[in-house]
C-alpha cells in the first residue's frame, strides 16, 4: 500500500509552483490515496474553502481530508462538514484499516482528543485489531517536534493517545500542525509528521514537503521537499524479548515527588517503607527526579535533610525551587552536574525555574549535554525533572518549553536512558534507541496511578534494560517493560 501523506496548505497563502508540482508528482505516482492532515485553509472563511476545493480537483487519486485548528477558525468545521466531508471517518481495505478523526478545539490551536473520540477510537482499534496494517490520523503532533520554537500545541491527551495506539498495535500516526517534518519511532509505533505541502509558512527557511509512504513489512517514509529526497526505512515489528540471561551491570532506584513537608500532603509512613525497600533492593545508585520539598522553605529543607541517609543524586523539581528554594537547594543537596565511570555516566540538568511549573532545559545545557555524549562510558544517562515525553492518565501541560529540540538531540546523541519526574505517574517507552522513564510520586499523597505511589527500578544488564515499578506501601512489584539494548 502506498498512501501521499500531504498537510497544511492554508489556502489561499500558498505558493503555487510547490502546490502544482506536488499535484503533479502525486498524479504521475502510483499511490493508492492520499491523506491531507489538516489546515486546508487559513482562516476557516467559505472563500478559502472554495478555493482550496478547485485546486484540489486536479488530484486524480482520492483523498481523506482531516480537519485541522486553522479549518475550524470562524466556525469553519461546520463548512468544512458540509463542503469537504466528515470531520472523522474509516477507510477501510482487504488487510489496513485507517481511522481519521477530530482534534481541533474551535478557535483555539491546542488539540484534543474529545472523551467521545477518544471512546469511538478505541471501539475502532477493538473492532478492527486484526487488520495487518492500522493507521491513525489527526492534525494535532503526537510527541514535540524539533525546530518549532515553543511546544504548547500538543494534545492535552497526549499520553492516553500514545497509550493506546501502542496497546492496541497501531503502525502509524500521520499529523501535521508544526509545519516542519518529522518521523519518530515510539516502540512499534511509527509517529509521522509531515511538513507543510505548499504554505508560504514554513520554518527555519525550510522548504516545502510532503511525504510518500509505502507500506509491506517494512514502513517506508519518503519526504520529498521541493529541494531533496529523504527517505527512511523502519521495520515494522521489533523483536521480542523471552529469554533474560545477561550479565547485569548496575542498579538504578528512580524517585520522584517526595513531597516532604509537615502537614499530611507528605505521607511519612509511605516514605518511611519505601526506603526501607529501596535499602533491600540493595542499587548501585538512588536518582531523585525532583519535588523534593512539598514548598522551598527552610523548615521543609531541613526537615528533607534528614529523611535521607543514603547516597542520592538530586535534581531540583519546580517545588523544590520556589520560595527560598533556588538558595537552599544547592545548599541543602548541592548543583551536581554529572557523574561519571567508565561502566556509566550521569549528566544532571535543572529543568526548573521560579515559580512555574513549565520548564525549560535552554541552549546552554543543551550544548553540555553535547559535550557529555562524547564521554567513553558505555552507558549514558541524562536526568532532569520535567518529562520530554507525554504521559497517560495526566493532561499534558507538563512538557518542557524546549521540548522539541531537547527530544530530538538526546534521541540523536542517542543517551541510552533518560529519568524525569513530572507529572505523578509512572511511564517507560522507548523513542527511537533512546529510553525515557518517569517516576511516580514516591509519598505525596496526590498522585494518579491506580497502582498508588511508588517508585522505579531499572537493572541494566549487558544486553537489556528491565524497568520495574515498586509500590511505595507494599513493596509489590509491576513490570513496566523490557528493553534490549542496541
Ligand atoms: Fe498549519
Ligand atoms: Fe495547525
């Protein structure tokens, strides 16, 4: 199967020449459809609309239309419904399935997926689970994408999405909205975004593309700008994992949200049990993500100092640092910024600052963290508080501003593991050879995993990574995942 992936052409500010030359490519291929991802035009106005739907009847393969946050300014879905078609939709064929729906907020350029989408989703995956080949589609990015400036659009249900497109099988997500292209593997499940097919909008001067996807037991992805060809090819299963013989090199206790204050929001017994765990477990290293202190208070700062007698690397959460605590952090648990052996190595960032809980990592660390990835250890680990990856059962506000581009160069200088501590729910996933692992909550008692608070445990073994999550109560174990290294 092959399928044109084209998106945000914003009519009427488009430039011509790239429109009619991708018409012209596309009717001469021999794809089977082509999908358009949204923002078919600017402003959401009938004139736009009819526009647009001239200069698409030069197409001469069929298309599925996805609405995009520009289609629906000025009540333009209802438009977009009555002219183009429905705002969701299946094609299906003998062995694919692609399910296309609605994430655009009237008016507004952050997306969601509606309760009611999300329902009719996962009914679809369900119905449709053993189609070979499952493709999703909306406007909204999936994951940050690099070279868009601030992330602020992602899905506010970013993670639930995530969750199930993997739990279900899906092979690909194609969307659009950051105008820039883009391919991530997300364990098996291949994240698309295509650049803008013809728009005068586009950003770091880069050119106008769209993509050409074929699909058999391999994906392969061409993004054909007006200036060159890349092409890509990802494998459509990856191996499983049965048998675990492997030397084990090192230990890593993983928390986060200590929470530690004087009234009851700090749930001292929870603490109290889990380190008594955590000292069984017997790790090479204890990680702290971050939210040490409930407030950045001296009494707090100096009650925290306390609870923890054993060795731990510290970053600071955004609790950590408000009030007093941008002076009493680096006093209380020191500004470590990295640690480093010959089996493995640490590189701590501060992602918080004053008084918000948006963080950021910034040009400066960004480029330590260059220099880090030059280090010889075998094992390389990056550490910060705010999560780069969106995580279910939380709406996602929790993402670094730079998300983007800190995303795209730790996957490149592929760090082998990366720890973060946002958002009071456990998650591991593995984003192209990179691992990222965020820690629940370790004692505060507002937390979101049904599991209840805990904390995580990653043994590295010489082949593979298995990462545990721990009960802070009770001390029971659930696996989050097993990874085989490269
Ligand atoms: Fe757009
Ligand atoms: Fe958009």
């Amino acid at each position: 199967m092959k399928i044109a992936h084209i998106s945000d052409t914003h009519f009427p500010h488009i430039i011509k020449e790239s429109f009619d030359r991708t018409v012209e490519m596309i009717n001469n291929s021999d794809v089977d459809f082509v999908i358009h991802t949204g923002d078919l035009v600017d402003r959401g106005y009938l004139r736009e609309y009819e526009e647009a739907i001239k200069a698409f009847s030069m197409v001469k393969k069929p298309i599925i239309f996805v609405p995009g946050n520009h289609d629906g300014k000025n009540v333009g879905l209802k438009l977009f419904e009555n002219l183009i078609g429905p705002l969701s939709g299946v094609k299906e064929g003998k062995d694919y399935v692609i399910l296309y729906l609605n994430s655009v907020i009237p008016d507004m350029n952050e997306g969601r997926i509606s309760n009611s989408s999300f329902l009719w989703l996962k009914e679809k995956l369900r119905k449709y689970i053993d189609k070979r080949i499952k493709i999703v589609s909306f406007h909204h990015h999936l994951v940050p994408v690099p070279n868009t400036g601030r992330e602020r659009n992602v899905l506010f249900n970013s993670g639930d999405v995530i969750d199930i497109l993997i739990k279900y099988g899906v092979n690909l997500v194609l969307s659009g909205h950051k105008h820039y292209p883009n391919i991530y593997q997300l364990e098996d499940l291949l994240i698309v975004n295509a650049g803008t097919m013809c728009s005068v909008k586009t950003r770091l001067g880069d050119k106008n593309s769209f993509n050409i996807i074929e699909i058999d037991d391999k994906i392969r992805v061409k993004t054909l700008r007006m200036d060159e060809i890349r092409e890509r090819v990802y494998t459509r299963k990856k191996e499983r994992i049965y048998n675990v013989e492997s030397e084990k090199l090192f230990r890593i206790v993983q928390i986060a949200g200590t929470f530690i204050d004087e009234t009851d929001i700090f749930n001292k017994k929870m603490f109290l049990n889990a380190f008594k765990k955590i000292e069984e477990l017997n790790p090479d290293f204890i990680v702290h993500c971050g939210d040490i202190v409930n407030e950045g208070l001296i009494k707090n700062y100096a009650l925290a100092s306390k609870y923890f007698n054993l060795p731990i690397f510290f970053v600071p959460g955004p609790r950590d640092i408000n009030y007093l605590g941008y002076n009493l952090f680096p006093k209380y648990f020191g500004l470590k910024e990295r640690h480093i052996t010959k089996k493995v190595a640490f590189k701590f960032l501060n992602s918080s600052q004053y008084d918000s809980d948006v963080g950021v990592v910034g040009r400066g660390q960004l480029n330590k963290i260059k220099q880090f990835s030059r280090n010889l250890s075998e094992f390389k680990i990056v550490v910060l508080h705010h999560n780069l990856l969106p995580i279910e059962n939380t709406r996602e506000k929790g993402l670094l501003e730079d998300a983007g581009d800190v995303l795209y160069e730790l996957t490149r200088l592929k760090i082998d593991l990366v720890l973060t501590g946002h958002s009071s729910h456990p998650s591991a996933r593995k984003i192209e050879d990179t691992l990222i692992v965020n820690a629940n909550s370790l004692s505060c008692k507002k937390q979101r995993s049904l599991f209840g608070n805990s904390f995580n445990v990653i043994d590295v073994y010489k082949d593979f990574i298995y990462v545990s999550e721990i009960q802070s109560l009770s001390g029971s174990r659930h696996v989050l995942g097993i990874w085989k290294r490269k």
